[in-house]
C-alpha cells in the first residue's frame, strides 16, 4: 500500500503572483522600457504597452520556473522560505503548468502582435533564465551569476528590437551593461547572506573562493562595469547628458564598489549594503539617463 | 472539514474572479492591437 501525498486546497491567487517574484519584475521592465524608449523609431503605444506586457509576463514565467525547479533550496534558506511552495501553499505542478503556461503566451503574443526579432530574444531570455542558469549552472559552479547574469540583460534589448524589428550597437552595450552589474551587485548581497547560501549548499563566490577573493572580484569586474556604461557617449551613440550623469554615476558605483573591495566583514556589512542598494538605484537612474538624452536630443 | 470545505470554495471564487477579470482585459488589449495593426497597415 502506497501513501499518498497530503492533498493541498487551491492556492491563493496572490501566491501564484508571487511565484512572479514582482520585485525582480520591476527593474526587468524598467530596462525594457528604457530600451525601446532609446530606440531610434517608435511605436504605436498600445503595441508599446503590449511589448512591454510581454517582457514582463515572461520574466514572470521565468521567476516562477525557478521556485518550481529550486523549492527545496528555497526551503533552506531564510530569505526565500516563504515563497509560495517552501511555505507548502502551493503544489509543485501548478507551479510548473503556470510558467510553462505564461512563458509561452508571452513569447506568442510578442510574436503576433509585436515582432519576431523581440519574440526570439524573449525565448532565448527565458530558456536561458530557466535551463542555463537555474538548472545548469546555479548549483554547480561559483560562476553561476556571471554567466547567467545574462538572463537579466535581455530586456533593453527586448525593447529596442520591439520597437525597431532589429539589433544594433547602443542596446548590445545596455545588454553588457547589465551583464557586468550582475556580478558585484550580486557578490555585494551574497557577502551579507553568505551563511545562508553556504546552508542551501549554493555555490556562491563567497562559499566557494571565500570572502577575499569575491572582494577582489567585484572590484575586477566593476573595471570593464564602467567602461562599458560609459561607452555610448564617446561612441557618439548618446549626447552629453547621458555622458556626464554615466560619469558621476559610475563614479559614485566605483568609490562603492573601491570601499568593498578594500574591507574586510565587519559586525554590520555597512559597505557592502550599501553597495548592494546603490547597485538597484544606479541601474534605474543610469536607464533613465539614458531616456532623457533621447528626449533632450 | 467544513472550514477547510469553506476555504476551498472561497479560494475557487477568488480565482475565478481573477481569471475572469483577465481575460476581459486580454479580449480588450486584443481589440486595440488588431486596430493599431490596421493602422499600420494603411500606413504603409
């Protein structure tokens, strides 16, 4: 005689909203729309609005494939035990049929009503998201979010093929913007819940190489971090507004970044908090720098 | 048993109420996209 699993009630609506870690969503659309708002040729809004919708509904999709593939790892640890299926509000399956669901009417819908150059990129942003990052890399090597920190990059790119049908030089740049961020951004946080991730077994920088070493690698990767946003202005893709608020504002990210690799831990982690908050900030108002050149131009 | 009965049904209600919330928006947004798509076909 077999013993069946406990049978949970429906879950909650709201859990099925937080299995699209809204939060992370914020900063996804923001890029997205930044990118296409930096596109040469507009669009019509409510394909605008659509393309936008898409973009996140998929980062959505995305979100919640990965509690449904990591809920035992989000079990252990305290800042994602609460999530819908760790908490036991929410059977796995459900989870899984909502962000194959989701992942496919956003990658559906951009293609109809949007274009096939943002429907491609979206595919790939989420299969790269869910297989390469969370599946492969994310318990297997320290490198996890370097690699997979190009997950998060698609979305200005997302945007400007939304808006223009094609790729060119300004959004690759904002795709390797992000790219870069990801690393230091993400080494701040883990230097401040290092015990946690070493608890789940997650093979983050700080676990694996020690603290040092992942100090000494936020510093490196901040270099190429701030050439890069820096870029488009030199490059005459972007006029001197976005090049005077690139500076000042990477400049503050490096003295941050500078503080951090320079530390050790201490009782608060006051540096590297505030690392990590800046990092969210600088990303927000360096993508809207960037939007209000294309206006003042 | 009737507790979990009542949160059972409330629950069904919630997310019927949801669902039904967004399709009418998605049968909304699809109308305009079909009109912005006529648009930018007479336009060309």
């Amino acid at each position: 005689m077999t013993t069946a699993a406990p049978l949970l009630p429906p879950a909650d609506w709201r859990d099925f909203l937080a299995l699209t870690k809204p939060r992370v969503m914020t900063l996804v659309v923001f890029t997205g729309l930044c990118g296409m708002l930096a596109a040469p040729r507009g669009i019509a809004p409510v394909l605008a609005f659509t393309a936008i919708l898409c973009i996140a509904l998929g980062a959505g999709a995305a979100g919640a494939l990965n509690q449904w593939y990591e809920a035992d790892l989000d079990a252990v640890m305290k800042r994602t035990a609460k999530r819908p299926l760790p908490a036991g509000r929410m059977d796995r399956q459900s989870a899984l049929h909502f962000g194959v669901g989701l992942a496919a009417f956003s990658v559906i819908l951009m293609g109809l009503a949007v274009n096939m150059a943002a429907a491609a990129i979206l595919t790939v942003s989420i299969l790269f998201y869910v297989l390469i990052y969370t599946v492969w890399l994310k318990r297997r090597t320290p490198q996890n979010i370097v690699i997979g920190g190009a997950a998060g990059a698609f979305p200005p790119l997302i945007g400007w093929a939304a808006a223009t049908g094609e790729v060119a030089v300004l959004p690759v740049l904002l795709f390797a913007l992000v790219f870069l961020w990801t690393p230091p951004h993400f080494w701040a946080l883990a230097l401040f819940i290092e015990s946690d991730y070493a608890k789940a077994g997650i093979p983050m920088l700080p676990v694996v190489a020690g603290e040092r070493a992942t100090r000494r690698q936020i510093g490196l990767y901040t270099i190429p971090m701030a050439l890069v946003a820096v870029a488009p202005w030199p490059l005459g893709l972007t006029g001197a507004f976005y090049g005077a608020a690139s500076i000042a504002l990477t400049a503050i990210f490096g003295a941050l970044a500078a503080r951090v690799t320079i530390g050790r831990n201490t009782p608060g982690m006051k540096p590297e908090k505030r690392l990590f908050a800046y990092s969210i900030i600088y990303l927000f108002v360096i993508f809207g720098a960037l939007v209000v050149d294309r206006w003042l131009a | 048993m009737g507790d979990e009965q009542e949160l059972i049904q409330r629950r069904q209600k919630a997310r019927a109420i949801v669902t039904a919330v967004l399709l009418l928006a998605f049968v909304v947004l699809t109308f305009f996209i079909t009109i912005a798509k006529i648009r930018e076909g007479m336009a060309q």
